[in-house]
C-alpha cells in the first residue's frame, strides 16, 4: 500500500534551477514551461539556448550537469563528445 498522506511543501522562493535535485523528494525541479528537450535527460529545458551552469555560456536557460544527450545535442553541452554534458 502507498503512503498518499506525506506531503512536501517546495518554497516557491527556492533558487533550484530545472534538472536540480531537490531535497526531501525524488524528483528534479521541472522546468518553467514544463517542456523538457527530448535529446537529453534528466530534463533539459526548451529554450533559445541552454547552456551548463558552471561554464561560461550567456543562456538564457541553464541546466546542471551531469545530462546525458540520448540524441542530437542541440545546445552543444556536451563539449568534449563523450556522450555526457555539463560533467565539468
């Protein structure tokens, strides 16, 4: 039987960023237009351009790595071609 009577109350005041984890849930923080871009995973939002938080791309989305592309990498994130993006 599943426990339907827990809870997790997010903040809405959180800084998470789309594909992060998010303490106290098994999920990642959906991006805001709730679109994922299907040439990777976990989620990486649709957006004019996505780029790796801790590089040094202008966006204006950003995703924290590690992603793995499971398609073509649109954003170019994944900079050294080894299958996994933002792993720096």
């Amino acid at each position: 039987m599943i426990d339907t009577s827990r809870t997790v109350a997010i903040d809405e005041s959180s800084t998470a960023e789309p594909g992060d984890s998010v303490p106290g849930t098994s999920g990642r923080v959906p991006p805001p237009n709730g679109q994922c871009d299907p040439n990777y995973t976990p989620c990486v939002p649709i957006a004019s351009d996505v780029d790796c938080a801790a590089g040094r791309g202008n966006g204006p989305s950003y995703v924290r790595g590690p992603v793995k592309v499971v398609g073509t990498d649109v954003y170019g994130l994944d900079h050294d071609g080894d299958g996994t993006g933002c792993d720096r």
